[in-house]
C-alpha cells in the first residue's frame, strides 16, 4: 500500500465496515420474505428502528459519501499505475515475451476482486435512485414514511410495465450488496491492519456464504412478487399504493 492511496483506502475500508450493518440489516429482513409477507415485514419494521435512528442516518450517509469519495480516488490511482504498467509493458514486450515465452501466471482471488468492484460500481448506479424513492420520496410526499412495508416493492413489480426487469433490478442490487459485503468485510479488515487481501485466494466458506446470500435473495424476491396478488391489502395501504405510483406516472393494474 503506497503512501499516495493509504488514506483514501482506510476511508473506504472504515466507511465501508459501517455501512455493512445498514446492508446486513437489509439483507436479513429479504431473507424472511421466503418464509411468509408477515414475518419478513415485521423483522423491517423492528430492524427500521435501529437504521432509521436520526443519528444513525446521519451516520450512514455521511459514510456512504466517505466511501464514494474515497472509491474516486483509489480508482484514480489504480487508473494511473495501470497505465503506467501498460507502457512498461509495451517497452518491455520483446523481453518478457522472450523470458516467459512458456510462463501463465494467474492472480488468486482476481475474480473475486473483479466481481467486488463490479458490484460496486453497480451499487453506486442504484443505491442512489434506490434511496430517493423508499427514503426521500416518502419523507416529502407522506405523512408517516415508517409505515411504508414490503407491499411498496410487492406492488412495484405488478404495477411496472416490465415486470420481470424489476425483478431483475430487486436481483441485482440484492446479489451486488450482497457480494460486495461479503468480500468486502474481509479486506476491508486486512487494510485497516495494513495488510491486502489482493493475490490471496478467497475461502471457500465466504464463497458458499455468497452462494447462499445469492440463492435467498432470488427466492425472496420471486416470493415477493408472489405475495403482490395473494396478500390482501388494507385499505389505507391501497390508498399509499395508488398515491405513491402516481408520483412515478404509474397507475395500479391491482385494487
């Protein structure tokens, strides 16, 4: 770890560390959508009371910015010595073609790092636009944004033209979260202790781990989209519905 992105790189691991409870929290609660609507929206509305505290909020998007901020940078930085790799590449060609002529080398862990920063950069596309409509919109538009439930993210994938994309968007920003917590934790508590996982081969347990997290998420969403026509909503849930999709232009195909 070089001097220039030491600090940039402890801010994403330590911004990072404390969002993963954020994240974790997340994540449980969809894990329950397998078992039934009821219980997996009873465990958000407990949980909400821990990452909707005013300080922790406060706490978290001030890490989330930390972690953008310093996500700009060691991307800056391993842009400039990619390139600089490149160049002594090119200069070198001859030589190393010469000298490795029979030699692969592979990188462990290369795909898990790969898969780590794509999720990431997944993430900071639709956290964002994730975060105005659950959070922001119902802070402005309602006059009680604690209540918004499952039947929300139920009821977008009936009411959305293309349902199966909003599946795919729910799958997605699940698995990216998911991944990136995951890999992201373990080398986020290698930096902090001024070392990197990079070149390491992943464990097999936090890969069957991801496995799992993966296959929970793809079924909670498929249950969710399953308790959009089974559940019967109250009428004051009725009543948010329809004034929360006519924000978005939407209108409800379901009473």
């Amino acid at each position: 770890m070089t001097t220039s992105t030491a600090s940039p790189k402890k801010i994403q691991a330590a911004s990072g560390l404390f969002m993963t409870i954020f994240v974790t929290i997340h994540l449980v609660s969809h894990f329950f959508l397998n078992s039934s609507y009821e219980r997996a929206d009873s465990i958000m509305m407990t949980l909400r009371r821990v990452y909707q505290n005013p300080i922790f909020e406060v706490l978290f998007y001030v890490a989330m910015i930390s972690h953008f901020y310093a996500n700009y940078h060691t991307f800056q930085s391993r842009s400039k010595i990619a390139k600089l790799h490149h160049k002594n590449k090119n200069d070198d060609r001859n030589n190393i073609h010469s000298k490795n002529k029979h030699t692969q080398t592979t990188d462990h862990g290369e795909y898990e790092l790969k898969g780590h920063r794509i999720a990431g950069y997944t993430l900071s596309l639709l956290v964002v636009a994730h975060v105005i409509a659950v959070r922001l919109v119902p802070l402005v538009f309602f006059d009680n944004a604690q209540g918004f439930d499952y039947s929300f993210a139920a009821m977008a994938i009936v009411v959305f033209r293309y349902q199966s994309l909003f599946k795919l968007y729910y799958i997605v920003l699940g698995m990216a979260g998911g991944w990136h917590l995951i890999y992201g934790v373990r080398s986020a508590m290698a930096t902090l202790r001024g070392r990197s996982v990079q070149g390491t081969t992943f464990p097999t347990p936090l890969k069957l781990l991801a496995s799992i997290s993966h296959k929970l998420l793809i079924s909670a969403v498929l249950a969710l989209g399953k308790y959009a026509t089974t559940t019967e909503w109250t009428e004051h849930q009725k009543e948010w519905h329809k004034q929360f999709f006519q924000l978005f232009g939407m209108q409800l195909t379901k009473p």
